[in-house]
C-alpha cells in the first residue's frame, strides 16, 4: 500500500503502450480501470487523496489514427476529475498510419498542446518529450530537452525534475538494450535529479532492474497491452506465453522536501507489487540505493526447498514433461530457469533450456513445466535445475534420474 508515513505533496501514475485501437479493445478498459484504481488509493491515504496527474509515455495510440487519439482523449476527459491534469508524448506507434508530420498534426489538434511540453504541477517540473521520427531524437529535440532542464534546475536544484520520452535510454533500465536510444544521454547526464521514464519494451516493471541509477534516475513504465522481456536465450522467444494477461503501471509520491516514492502496481488482479522505491535525495548520485555497483555484488541466491521434488509426466520411448516447484528467494523473485538433460551413459548434455520463472505475473505459477522430445528409447538420463535471480546469482541444482521407454 502507500506509504502512511510519506506525506506527498503531489501525486501521479506513470502509464505507458496503452496502444488504443479503431475498434474496442480491452486496452481501453484496462485504462478505465487503471485510473479508478489510481483514484481509489489516493482517496485512501490519509493526508493526501488527491491525484494531481496522469501521464501516458508513448503508444497511447496503437497506429496513430485520429479514431484512437479521440477515444483516448475521451477516456480521459470521462474519467479524470478537474483536479487531475494528464500530459502526452508520441513515438513509433503513432506514426504507424500517416506519418510523423500527421501524428503532430492530429496531436496538436485533438489535445491542444504542443507535442514536447514543459509543465508545472504543485512546484515540480514535467517535461514530456516527442520522438522526431520513430524513436530517435534529433538536434531540435536534444537542444529542447536541455533548455527546459536547465530552466527547471535553476527553479531548485535539488527537486527532482519528472522526465518521460517512449523509449528508454540505453544501457539503463531493464528492456533498454533492444528498446533504448542514445540521443538524449549526453544532456541528461548533466542533471541527476532528474527522474526519467520510459517505455517502448513493454517490459515488466516488477523486475527490480526497471529502477536503474547511474546518472540519473530511470524507470520502465511497462504497458496496459502485453509483455515482452529482454533476454533472448528463452526457448519461446522474448514473449511469453500468456502475454495478454499483463497490465501493470507506476503510482509516484513527492513530498514537499523533494523526496520521491514509486509503487509498481499490477493492474490485471488489482494488487501492489511487493516494492517500493525510495529516492530521498535525487540530486545526489551518492545517495542512490538502485545502481549496477550496489545490486550486482549481493549474495542472495535461489535456493530449492528441502522437499522439492522433479516430477516426469507422459513418460514415452522418445521423450517426457518435467514438472518442478518454483526455487525461494529471500529478495526479490525468481528470474529464471535453465534445465539441462544429461544423458548418463555418455555424460554429455543433449538438452539446455532457459525459461522465465513467470514473475511478471503478480498470480505466479506453483510449478513450471517443459516437454522434451527426440531422445532415445530406453536410455538414462540426469534432470539438473537451475534458478537464477535477476542479479546472476544461481543456485544449486534440483536433480532427478529418468529412463525413457
């Protein structure tokens, strides 16, 4: 829940990739539902109820038509109070239907606002940022970004500055390798109080490393669509099965000394993640609880339980189905698995798997399974099990014997 000893002075959520279609699509409800949910919390806490902004980071707009950025628009002139303003910025899916040119046309139009923006809400500074051709910034952009932070830094250099473009800036947030951009990192590196967010990957924001801090201060804002992850030794590819059952957004406090708390919250079955991110002093990179040095040298591994046990289903002549209990973690979750099939008489290895422990998922699965085929008849073969966490820790293996028939 939200932290009853924080006592905001301003309040938003963070959504990004709604990707609002022609027709109706669940999307638009899960928008609804993300807003009443944001409303709900705040009218909860018990020194702040209000929710001052909604800000939607991209793909808001699944091709860019002008049906889609209306019934966006009406989503959120239906259901925000006039206490709320909401800000925008576009990139690669808007696009998608007449063009750059068009999308900022549309935009201006139906919106009423310029396409990159500078606001003020309850003395903290919002900039959006609009992509100049899919997701890349050019020269006109990058001098934009950095006249505006300079104006927000010489109002107080010590309050964080919100930032939001659709792409995240590579090499930072998790889902930034294959989804970032590099155009605008020189000028933000100039401003660590900056506190920027981005999108684009769809990638889950439960992963601890959608919070990265180097520089600056950088948050995935995840999708109200569906998930794709960004590692690429997967055997299903980089999106998971069951995509569709993803929609997930921030809730971001700042109270009135610059302090910052962000709330991954799973919108899908209604529940907050178990995090929050705390940034107490944003100006100052020493301070910072959330970077590579920090995370990356911890000991905490994954372990199996005493009692866990692999199970073999449809046992064949050429193969079976392995079914195992997810390994513990003391922090965080699980990130993955990798199973090795070991065929005994030789001690070579004739299978390698790698599979997500499905964390994304706030309802995760008890037990994981995988099917194997092509193998030998009558022959021994070693199941060894691997949990990995997100900070390449990995445990010790879960093993069983299996003789096909």
């Amino acid at each position: 829940m939200l932290q009853k000893d924080f006592n905001p002075i301003l309040r938003f959520v963070a959504v990004s990739d709604v990707h609002y279609k022609d027709d109706h699509c669940i999307e638009e409800e899960r928008m609804e539902k993300a807003l009443e949910i944001a409303y709900r919390l705040s009218e909860a806490h018990p020194t702040y109820k209000k929710l001052d902004a909604v800000v939607a980071n991209g793909d808001f707009a699944n091709s860019g038509t002008e049906t889609q950025m209306r019934k966006f628009k009406a989503t959120m002139d239906k259901c925000l109070k006039p206490e709320t303003v909401y800000a925008l910025d576009m990139a690669s899916h808007e696009y998608h239907g007449a063009g750059v040119e068009a999308a900022y046309e549309l935009f201006q139009k139906i919106f009423e606002r310029p396409v990159d923006n500078h606001i003020e809400i309850n003395g903290f500074h919002f900039i959006t940022m609009t992509s100049s051709s899919g997701c890349e910034y050019d020269e006109n952009k990058v001098a934009f970004a950095r006249a505006e932070l300079l104006k927000a830094r010489e109002a107080d250099p010590k309050k964080p500055i919100f930032v939001f473009q659709h792409p995240h800036i590579t090499d930072t947030v998790y889902g930034s390798m294959l989804w970032g951009e590099d155009e605008l990192y020189a000028t933000y590196m100039d401003y660590p109080q900056m506190i920027n967010f981005s999108g684009h990957s769809h990638a889950p924001i439960n992963n601890p490393r959608s919070i990265h801090q180097k520089h600056f201060t950088s948050l995935g804002t995840g999708s109200l669509s569906y998930t794709e992850l960004d590692e690429f030794d997967k055997y299903y590819g980089t999106v998971p099965p069951m995509k569709y059952n993803f929609a997930q957004f921030l809730i971001v406090e700042a109270d009135k000394d610059g302090r910052v708390r962000i709330y991954p919250y799973d919108i899908f079955t209604d529940n907050f993640f178990p995090y929050v991110w705390e940034i107490d002093e944003p100006w100052n990179p020493e301070s910072f609880k959330y970077t590579d040095d920090i995370r990356f040298k911890t000991a905490v591994t994954p372990y199996f339980a005493e009692d866990a046990k692999i199970e073999f289903l449809d046992l064949d002549d050429d193969g079976f189905r392995v079914k195992f209990p997810q390994a513990k973690i003391d922090e965080d979750y699980v990130n993955d698995y990798k199973v090795v099939v070991i065929e005994k008489a030789t001690n070579t290895i004739v299978k390698q798997t790698s599979m997500w422990s499905e964390y994304y998922f706030y309802n995760m699965p008890e037990h994981l399974e995988i099917a194997y085929t092509d193998l030998n008849p009558e022959t021994e073969y070693e199941v060894k099990i691997y949990a990995g966490s997100f900070w390449k820790t990995t445990s010790a293996p879960l093993c069983a014997e299996i003789k096909t028939l």
